[in-house]
C-alpha cells in the first residue's frame, strides 16, 4: 500500500532542484568530441548567451573555407520555444 506522504514531495523537489543546479552550474559545458567535426553556434542579438568553450564562428567558417579540399558540408538547425 502507497502512503503519498509530504515527505516525499519535499524529498521529488529537492532532486529536481539539485538536478537543475548541476545543470546549470559551471559544470555545464559544450563537450563535443568527434575527431573532424566541431561544434559552432551563433547567438542572438540582445541575448547573453555565453559558450567560452566553443570558438567563434566568423574564426572557425574561415578555416574551414580555406581549408578545403574537395568539398563543405553545412548542417544547421533552429530550435524554438512554441
């Protein structure tokens, strides 16, 4: 038989707090490790989005653009909030 005590409310919070914190905290990063690829985004104006871990994107196009060879393969995406 299942009790729904206070308790255990308090306790489902808690976890969701200290999950969001460890989110959210300086441990968050851009880890991304594929040999031959790298990850670059760019920023809304009027936003302050920051991702010291990621190079700039005007850099990075650049090197890619002056390093090809045979060919340039772009992907992007758009996500939103409906």
């Amino acid at each position: 038989m299942f009790f729904n005590l206070p308790g255990r409310r308090v306790l489902a919070r808690s976890r969701v707090v200290i999950v969001a914190l460890l989110l959210t905290s300086s441990f968050a990063q851009a880890d991304f490790a594929i040999p031959g690829f790298e990850l670059v985004h760019t920023v809304p104006l009027g936003t302050d989005l920051q991702t010291p871990d990621l190079r700039a994107p005007g850099e990075v196009w650049r090197e890619l653009f002056n390093g090809a060879r045979k060919g340039i393969d772009i992907e992007q995406f758009y996500a939103a909030d409906p």
